[in-house]
C-alpha cells in the first residue's frame, strides 16, 4: 500500500514538474512563515512564566488624571508603599522595592571599571517576591547584611571572568574616587529574553549608601525616585483581591492631590499582563506591547498558510482531468471511492510531509537573520524542546488534509466511462475554484500590503516628531552637568551645538512634578525640568511667543523665570500664547493642600513635545537651571560624528565618572521607544513579500495550465482572424477580474483594521488614499506581469501547432 502511494505521488509529480515545484516550494515557504509567526507568537505570551507561581506576582502601578488631561499610567510608587502593604499581611506573603540604578563598577581594585548593566538596589525579600533559580550561594540570606550583591552568570562572567565568583568583591566608583564596596553572595541563572525584569546586579538596599536605605530615612515619603514595588500574594489570590488594602494606603495621597484638581490611583498589576500593559516609564523600562497587534501577526501567518493551501487545491483540482485516465482504470480493476480517497489524501499528506520537512530547512537558515533584523531572540530546537512536535504534526495533518480533500473528491468521482472514451466531460475542474484562489491569495497581498505601508509611515512620522528630529546627529550621555564636560564639548571642531539638562526635558525619563498656582488660584501638578540655556536651541523648540533661555541673558534663573508648553499655557486658561507672557505663577517643590510657593514669572510659550506619539503631551514647565544630573546631549554632523565621538571619549577619560563613555544616539533611543512598533512592521514586511512570491508562483502555474488546456482554443481563435492583442486581452480579463476583487475587499479590510490601529496612538498619520490607490495599481500590475509571461507565449506562437495539440 505504501509503495503504490509513494510510486503514484512521484509518478503524479514527475508529470507536472512545474506544477510539482509551485506547490512544495509554496507550501514550504508558506509552513516557514507559519512556523516564524507561531514562533513569535509563543514568545510573546511566555513573558514571565520562568518564574515558579509567576501568576501570584503583582507590580504595584499608580494612575494620575489632571484635569482635561487622560490618564497616566506610571510603575513608580511611593518609598513608604511596600511597608504599608507588608504591615497588611494576608493575603500578601512576600513585598520587595526595586530601584534601577547605573553606576560604575570594578571587579577588584585592579580592573577597569565599566558600567553596570541591569544594577538595581533591592530589598533583602525580593528573592521572595522572585524565587529565582540559584546557581551558587543561598538566596534566602544573600541580601540579608548590608553591602552584598547578588550577580547572574553573565553579569559574573562580564565583570570577574569566572560564573562564580562568591565571596569576592565588587566596588561602586563613585565621584572623586569614592568606593562603595560590595561582596558577591550568591550567583543565579541568567533571566531568559521573555521578561520585562533586567536583573543582572541585585545589591542589597540595607547599607546607608543604597537609595532604598536613604529613602526609608526621610521624613517625608519620597514619590519621584524610581521604585517599584513587588507583590507576591497567596494562591488564587486575584489582583481585585488586592485593591482594597491598596485604596487605603494610597488615600492619603489622593487627598494631597485633589487640592490642585488631580486624581491619584493604583492598582495591582500581574507581572504577566505587563508585556502587554502600558510603556514602562522605569528608567530600564521596556515598551509596551499591543495583544492585538501580536495577534494580528498570528493570523497573518495563517493567511499566508491559507494561501499555500489554496494554490495546492486549485492546482490540483485543475489538473484533476489529466488524471481521468488514471482514476478510470483503478475503478475498471475494481478501486472503490474509498480507496481512491485514500489514495489521494495520501499523496496530499505526502506532499504536505515533504514541504513541512522543506519549511523546517527554511526556518534553520533564516532564524539567525530574522533574530538579528527583528532583535528577536526566537529559538527553533527540537531536541531541546520536543514539544514543538507536537503543534508541527497538527500543522502537518490539517495542512495535508485540508488541502488534499476536495481534490481527492474531485478525482474519485471521475465516471470512468468518460474518461475511457477519450473525453473530457466532467473531468474539468469547476471554473470557479481557480478564480477562489486568486481572489484569496491577492485579497491577502493587498491586505498585507497595505498594513506594511501604514505602520511603516506611522513608524517614520513617530520617529521624526521626536524632540530634535530633522537636526543632525545628536549624542547622549547620562553625566553631571556641572562637571564642566558641557562647555568642553561645545568648544570641540564638529560640534554644532551641546547642552546639559535633565533628562526629562529629552524625553529620557519621569519628569519631575510639582505645584503650580496662577494668579485666579487655579492649582495643577505639570511636569518640571531644569534645562540649561542651550536647551531649546538643540531641541530644535522656538518659541510660539516672549523669549526662550539664551547664554547671552544668564539672569533667568535668578529673576525666577519660566518657560512654558502650549498644554500648560491652555490649562492655565490663557486665550492665546501670547496672553501667558509676563504672567506670575508661583510653584513649589511639594505636592500637597498648601505647600510654600515661589513666584516666578512666564517669559515663553514653546510648542508641546510629548515623549512619545502613543500619548498627549502633558503640562510642562522649563525652568533655568543646571542640573546636579542630566544628559548631556551633543549635536554635530554626520561626516564628523566619528571625530566628535572620539574627541568625546577624550573628554569623558579626564572629566567623567570613571566609567566608560556611553553615548547614544537620540534618533537610536528613539527607534528603541517604538521597539514594538518596528518588529510589527517588519513582519508585516516580510509576511507580504512571502505573500508575494506565493501569489506569484500560484497565479503563473495557474495561468500555464489554464494556457495549456486552451491551446487548441486559442489555435481555432487565430485561424480564424483573431489578433494576438485580442487573444492576449482575452485570456488576461478572466484573470484580472478576480484580482479587481481581491484588491477590493483586501484593501478595504485593510484599510478599516489599520485606521483602527491608528486611534492607538494620540499623534498619527492621515490613511492617504493615493497611497492605497498605488497599492492597488501596484498588485494589478504585478499580476499581469505574472500571467503575461504564458499568455503573451500563446497568443504568439502558430496556428498550426495548436490545432494539432492534444
């Protein structure tokens, strides 16, 4: 049995080389994408579930709503939030405060020092809250005593050389040579890619110079440093479960709030739900993630596996009439239907087998580069995960299945009496199941098509909205702006431009909050940054009305003046830019019913710069000042963005922390805050280009049997005095109307999903409807291309030569 269905698989095969080669290398293209996107699929919905009861751990996430402004999401919370909840007991086991921190580090006093990546101040519990894997030392006491730290086998490697350097000691550099020193404790498992946590150096937050210790000795609880606060609760604890206990702790804080309009939240956070949560605004934070769109990418997959199955069905269905022969003898030698059915599933599975095999070949050679283009780490092992077998004979069965039934139906139900009397009645394939496949592939490739197109625009209009876009290249270092390295740097050749202000004002962390009162009394927490007088002409920023800070007035911030943002200028109830110019308001440093206020007066009003297109720009106070610590950022040219980063690192080695230098990019952070938004289209991308060469291959096969079967046709046309253009446009209009119509409702599909994409973001771009009308010419264009390759063939060649045909 199996030897005669191998023997008619290849003989089937071997007949209709083309045909044979369209539809394995379909297949396979089309099982790889599918494998790909399942792949990433996966990943995406693994995020947390390394850790041991990761469904019991929650991060605890503040809310803040001004006034007319929607709502913010924030993951830093109060210092004095874990003890509170701590204090509350059942149904809480375990809390734990995190603060990511940057510092320099040396192994030894003989190393050099370098910046540690993923360092974070922890409490002695964290290891309760994370029951991490250990691979040397006990977890339970590593944090206990002041001055430990707990490494993961890479940040060990990195930084000692070894995987388990336990007992010695790691030394914090800090300004002017100050050493904090550290011992190692204890060393576990590096942390996989599928988690939102960038835990490599965990030091102990007991000692007096860990940010944690100095916080909890503060007489007034500390909201603006970057903690975040970890909950591990008992079994089938819910995160409603939590919500009570927090409503209390954080009604304190919502009174001092609502004496300037604002309204505080928070809630609990599963860690699970955080890869699709809202950015992260921690400084290590890491961007959000839409489910829809991450399902959306599994569909496309689908689609593109609906379009492989569809070609096979077509072709084969098509070429069901060169078979009557065949099916007609098997049934005179006594074949039943049954029989026949399973004969021709068989072939199908077959086939289905060997693309599968083929498809798997593809993924091997192409991961590496689609990890590396997607900054993906998407792994494909089956001796280390064998459970990956499993989903891929289900692929292959429902593959196989699907795709060979209506075929071997068609073929079975051949009357052998027609076949044996050498006609063709009733082995035809029905018309209709060609054009299906057209309309399903090209429907499909427009779609995709038009989803690429529109994030790859919303992507680049992202991108170029940020702060200083349009300038050239812009460096950013994370330094002290009164080292003196800002006006270093702006004395460098190839230097166009340098200024030293705090982070926030670049759209590179939290930005400061505090109280602000107008001349009416009306009170509102904007946000507050201190910004050098170079700022606003590196940000590219010009004022809208009065005057920005200048190097040549350094009065300002003596005289307590301000600039403003459109959005602060409006909430303040001002008509117009201008009314806001010379306008008191005075602020305080506090956040509360009646803090001490300073008068300070608006002498501009800059256009906003929201952090990023997925949010408003909020309220925002520019204030002249040097910060004690900011970003230095750097704007030079490109041809000499090589020598400026090298004078740089001259300059970093005699004036900076002692670590190295580390400067990026700001169009490079930018394109990591849409991160997400890249991977998305860039699979999208290359989803439609599979799409492409499938419709491509399908359509040309489908058009050459269509050709062949219509030979002695097209011979009697041209006996009889038709043209080759007229021959050529009839055969081409049955091609092109379902592609017409797979435009239509591809593009139309399309084009309702992404406009519903797009209210995702707060700035977006406009569908343009030139751009889908290209789109559309494009893939008619592409099509006749593809089918006129055969049919021009045919409409050309002579007369003769088809009469005698067949």
């Amino acid at each position: 049995m199996l030897r005669n269905l191998f023997a008619s698989t290849f003989g089937s095969l071997a007949l209709g080389r083309l045909y044979a080669a369209v539809t394995l290398i379909g297949l396979a293209l089309a099982l790889a994408a599918a494998i790909l996107t399942a792949l990433f699929v996966r990943q995406q919905y693994a995020y947390e579930a390394f850790i041991p009861g990761h469904e019991r751990i929650f991060r605890m996430t503040g809310t803040v709503a001004q006034p007319g402004q929607p709502e913010r999401v924030s993951a830093v919370t109060p210092s004095i939030l874990a003890g509170a909840l701590a204090a509350r007991g059942d149904p809480i086991e375990a809390v734990a405060r995190l603060y990511q921190d940057d510092p320099v580090v040396r192994a030894g006093t003989a190393a050099a020092p370098m910046r540690a990546e993923g360092f974070v101040w922890a409490d002695p519990s964290i290891f309760r809250v994370l029951p991490l894997a250990a691979t040397a030392g006990n977890l339970d006491t590593a944090l206990a005593e002041p001055g430990t730290v707990v490494l993961t086998r890479g940040a060990a490697q990195r930084l000692f050389g070894r995987a388990a350097p336990v007992g010695d000691a790691l030394d914090i550099v800090g300004a002017a040579g100050a050493v904090q020193r550290l011992r190692v404790t204890a060393i576990i498992a590096d942390l996989p890619p599928e988690t939102h946590l960038d835990l490599q150096v965990i030091a102990s937050g007991l000692g007096a110079a860990s940010p944690l210790a100095r916080a909890d000795a503060s007489p007034v609880p500390t909201i603006n440093l970057p903690i975040l606060t970890y909950v591990r609760a008992k079994a089938g604890t819910r995160a409603a479960d939590l919500q009570p206990a927090l409503d209390e702790i954080i009604r304190p804080f919502q009174a001092m709030a609502a004496a300037s309009g604002t309204k505080v939240g928070g809630y609990a956070m599963p860690i699970a739900d955080i890869h699709f949560g809202p950015p992260d605004d921690s400084p290590h934070g890491k961007p959000g993630v839409d489910p829809a769109v991450v399902v959306a990418i599994g569909v496309v997959g689908l689609l593109i596996l609906a379009m492989a199955s569809t070609s096979y069905i077509a072709l084969m269905t098509a070429r069901a009439g060169r078979r009557g022969v065949e099916v007609a003898v098997r049934k005179a030698c006594g074949a039943g239907r049954r029989q026949l059915l399973a004969q021709f599933l068989g072939e199908s599975l077959l086939v289905s087998l060997a693309a599968l095999i083929l498809g798997m070949g593809i993924v091997e050679l192409i991961l590496p580069a689609v990890n590396g283009l997607l900054g993906l780490s998407l792994a494909f092992d089956l001796t280390r995960e064998p459970g990956l077998l499993p989903p891929l004979i289900a692929a292959w069965l429902v593959v196989g299945l699907a795709s060979g039934f209506y075929p071997a139906f068609v073929l079975a139900s051949f009357r052998p009496s027609a076949a044996l009397g050498g006609g063709t009645a009733g082995l035809a394939a029905p018309a209709w199941i060609g054009r299906m496949m057209v309309i399903v592939q090209f429907a499909t490739l427009a779609a995709l098509l038009v989803a690429a197109v529109t994030v790859y625009r919303q992507t680049d209009f992202a991108i170029g909205s940020a702060l200083g876009a349009g300038r050239g290249p812009v460096l950013t270092i994370a330094t002290s702006c009164r080292s003196g390295l800002s006006q270093a740097a702006r004395d460098l050749p190839g230097v166009s431009g340098a200024s030293c202000s705090a982070a926030g004002a670049f759209n590179l962390a939290p930005q400061g909050a505090v109280t602000a009162i107008n001349r009416e009394g009306r009170r509102f927490t904007p946000g507050f940054v201190d910004v050098d007088p170079h700022f606003f002409a590196l940000a590219g920023l010009k004022p809208l009305a009065g005057r920005v800070f200048s190097p040549e007035r350094e009065g300002d911030a003596a005289r307590h003046e301000l600039v403003v943002n459109e959005a602060a200028a409006r909430h303040f109830g001002f008509v117009s830019p201008q009314a806001a110019i010379g306008q008191p308001l005075a602020v305080s440093l506090q956040v509360g019913p009646n803090p001490p206020t300073m008068p300070y007066t608006i002498v501009g009003v800059v256009p906003d710069a929201a952090a990023s297109v997925l949010e408003p720009a909020g309220e925002l106070i520019y204030n002249a000042a040097t910060p004690e610590w900011g970003v230095l950022a750097v704007e030079t040219s490109a041809a000499a963005l090589p020598d400026v980063r090298r004078n740089l690192d001259r300059l970093w080695r005699a004036m900076g922390d002692g670590g190295p230098l580390e400067a990026r990019l700001l169009a490079q952070v930018e394109a990591d805050r849409y991160r997400a938004t890249i991977i998305q289209g860039r699979v999208i991308g290359a989803s439609a280009l599979v799409a492409l060469v499938i419709a491509a291959m399908g359509l040309f096969a489908l058009s050459a049997f269509t050709v062949d079967r219509r030979t002695k046709e097209i011979g009697i046309r041209r006996a009889m005095g038709a043209s080759s253009g007229a021959i050529v446009g009839l055969l081409l209009w049955q091609f092109l109307l379902p592609v017409l119509v797979a435009c239509a409702i591809g593009i139309g599909l399309s084009y309702v999903a992404m406009v519903h994409w797009l209210e995702r973001f707060a700035s977006r771009i406009d569908p343009n409807i030139w751009i889908l009308a290209s789109i559309a010419i494009g893939t008619i264009i592409f099509a006749l291309a593809v089918m006129s390759v055969q049919v021009i063939a045919a409409a050309r060649g002579k007369p003769v030569d088809a009469l005698r045909y067949e």
